[in-house]
C-alpha cells in the first residue's frame, strides 16, 4: 500500500518476520520495518518529532529519567536529549543487526539499543579510566519524565545554602533554583564549578531534578519542609553513586574556593611545556606565536562536563578575540595514555565547539597523582577540572583558577564572564 503526502510517497509494508528462517532476511525485515516506521522523508525538514522519557536503571534499581525527543530530518534520524534549556543533539546512528548504535557527540559514551514496538530497550556503555560502566537503558514514549504533575506546596525559586555530607570541613554548595508551578530548574555549584542543567518538576512537598548529558546521570531528590528549608536530599550519580545533603534559604550564599584553590610556586614565575597537538606537532609556550600575547591555559579533559561548558566559552571568545594578542591552550588530561583513544575524544570536543585555538594531549592521566609534577611542576597541585592559568604578556603567570561557572549558573555566569574579560582587557593594555 502507498500513501501520499506533501508530494513524497510514503509506502506501507506489513510483513510478518515470523514467515521467513533465514535470520539475515529477519535482520533485513527489522532495518526496512524501523527506518520507515521512524524515517518518513517528506520534502519540507522535520517530518516526525516523537518524545521520550528516557531511564538509566542504577545498580540499586531506581532509575534516572530524562528527555529525549526524536526527529527526523530529510530522512534522518536524530535525538535531541533536553536538559533545561540545554539541547544536546545526537545523529550518529549505525544498525548492526537487530541493534541500533547511538554514539554521544562529545563523550565516550553510546547506547546499544533494540526497538520493539514503540519502546527502545538497551544498555547505556560509559568508557571509563580502568573499566567501562553499564547501565540498562529504556526510552518510551511520552513527556512527563516524573510522572502526573501533583500540585505544588512550596515554591523555592531563589539562592540556597546547601550542605553535600561529602563536602570537606562542612563546605558550603550552592543551590540555584527557578520554580514555575510544578516546573523546576536550576544547578547547584560548588568550589569546582556546577551540576549544569538541572530540569525536574515539585510534586506537593517533595522536589526532583535529574540530567543526563553523555558523560553523567544525575537525580537529586529532596523533602521542601517550607520556603526556607530543605530536607532529607538524596544526591544519586551514576550507577552506584549517593550522597546526603539538605540546605536553607540564603540570598547572600557564597561559595568557597579556597580549599581548591592553585598556587604558583616560590622562585616560579613562568610555565615551560611542550606537548603534541591533536596532529602530533610539538608545541611549546616558548613557541614564536605565544610571544607578546595573552594566553590562557585551559586545564581539562574531554570525560569532564564542565569542560564542555568551559570550551565553548573560550572558542567563542578566542574567534572573536584572537586579533587582538590572546591566545589559548588546552592541555588535556584524558582517561588514557592510548595516543588514539585520548586524541579521538579529544577531536569529539574541538568539532563540536568549532575550537581553533590549539588542543594539546598531556599523555597523563586525570588519575596519576603526579599529573602537575609531570606537566606543569611550577605550580601547585592541580585539585579539579577545569582549571586555568592567565599569563601576561611577558610570560608571567598573573591569574590561577579552579573550576568554571557555566550558563546553567545564570548570574554566577555571568559574573564570571565579566571578571575574566576585564582581567584580560586589562592585561593587553599593559606594555
């Protein structure tokens, strides 16, 4: 049977796989019966959008739920998983079999899933430093990724005082919230940076946030006592992963960077490195093209999240800058010391943000407690990622600074946008 439509021709087929023996004419059946019930290519752009509340299932057994919608675009197939306001667009898709193949486009990550009927069935795979993670992965359809809205008791829009029963000395966090009827967002940060984009709903007196962005899984749940208290909150991350917290209203909550902070060290006042860019060309901060310029040392990793926030930051600030005497370095301390592996995740990140300032692969490990040692022994340790170091232009280092506060952080962002451009203008006023 055909259907037309917008002046393509749509066409129907109802085969029934249990008629054939020969499993390649099964595994034919399955691709021709998934891409046309998924791919219907009509000649104006999108032609299906389906959404999804998608699951990771912990080792625990509670799930992990987030958004994802389904598109298809000139007959391909693509997700957008939302988180917030974040848009994160995946469209690697290859089939093996009766199994779909989904690669993340900037961690090394993937789902290998299965559609049966109208439901995805599968297993999310995380590459890790020493093993990979495994989670069973579910998507079906739908919107309400934590079920019927239940009218809220409480709003607790504004800026919170948090306490993680990990942080050290009894640190504090930060919880930024935005509430509108059941609707929640917000992040909470901390000395090293933030939890990005965090979206979930108030059902009567109890909150939920949750995220998913390739790299991790958060779900953060919590009792709201009243407009100012908060209790009983479960931090979940991964497959095992749980922590404790609670926090009280404060709009004067501030977070603390001391106990992360980098210094430089006695008699140091300059950095000297070389490493391989993604090419294998030796680069070093003597080079010529460093000389009388601003440059900015991005310390990071392509596993790391707000690295990601952190990158597309300074592409965009280093191509609409870069004639004016700055430039930026990304030393990256991978997962690996496997060449191949680290500069292929790498390549992930410089596509991704349209990066042209130059990626350097450390080939240390996040993991190696001698990575400052061993790449930048002028300074001390390095805590967390990412981090930067600011040199003038004469090579000093004028600015060390942990952790990164991305757009999920609103005015934390933008505070932070403001004291960098103007600690830079500053320094290419300088002689």
């Amino acid at each position: 049977m055909t259907k037309r439509m917008s002046g393509s021709i749509i066409l129907c087929i109802n085969i029934a796989p249990h008629l054939f023996g020969n499993n390649m004419i099964k595994q034919l059946y399955f691709k021709t019966v998934f891409l046309i019930s998924t791919l219907f290519s009509v000649q104006q752009g999108i032609c299906q959008t389906t959404s999804y509340v998608a699951a990771l299932k912990r080792n625990d057994g509670l799930l992990i739920p987030f958004s994802i919608q389904q598109q298809v675009t000139k007959g391909k197939l693509s997700w957008v998983i939302k988180n917030g306001t974040e848009k994160i667009r995946v469209d690697n898709f290859n089939y093996t079999g009766d199994s779909i193949l989904i690669q993340m486009p900037v961690f090394e990550s993937q789902f290998r899933v299965a559609k049966k009927e109208k439901i995805f069935e599968g297993i999310w795979i995380k590459n890790g430093s020493v093993k990979n993670s495994l989670l069973p992965f579910t998507a079906k359809p739908g919107n309400k990724k934590f079920g019927i809205p239940v009218k809220a008791v409480f709003n607790i829009s504004g800026r919170w005082a948090v306490k993680f029963a990990g942080n050290k000395n009894g640190e504090i966090s930060v919880g930024e919230f935005v509430q509108k009827g059941n609707i929640l967002t917000g992040t909470f940060l901390n000395a090293t940076g933030d939890y990005r984009y965090l979206e979930g709903t108030v059902k009567k007196d109890s909150m939920y946030l949750s995220a998913f962005d390739g790299g991790h899984a958060f779900l953060f749940t919590a009792k709201i006592e009243n407009n100012k208290t908060i209790s009983s909150g479960v931090f979940y991350s991964g497959a095992s992963y749980k922590e404790e917290w609670s926090a009280v209203k404060d709009a004067t909550a501030k977070v603390p960077a001391e106990s992360v902070a980098m210094f430089v060290k006695p008699g140091e006042e300059s950095l000297h490195f070389s490493f391989k860019n993604l090419d294998g060309k030796t680069v070093s901060i003597t080079d010529d093209k460093f000389k009388n310029k601003v440059v900015i040392i991005q310390l990071m990793g392509s596993w790391c999240p707000n690295c990601m926030d952190e990158t597309a930051f300074l592409s965009e600030y280093y191509n609409k800058n870069k004639q004016r005497g700055i430039e930026v370095i990304a030393l990256a301390y991978e997962y690996s010391t496997d060449w191949e592996r680290s500069t292929k995740s790498l390549k992930k990140f410089q596509q991704r943000y349209n990066v042209q300032y130059e990626i350097l692969n450390t080939e240390v490990t996040v993991s190696d407690s001698l990575r400052t040692e061993k790449t930048l022994p002028e300074v001390t340790p390095i805590k967390f990622f990412p981090s930067s170091i600011i040199l003038d232009k004469k090579g000093k280092i004028r600015k060390l600074d942990t952790g990164f506060n991305g757009p999920a952080t609103g005015e934390h962002h933008l505070a932070y946008k403001k004291e960098f451009e103007e600690l830079i203008d500053s320094l290419l006023k300088e002689l």
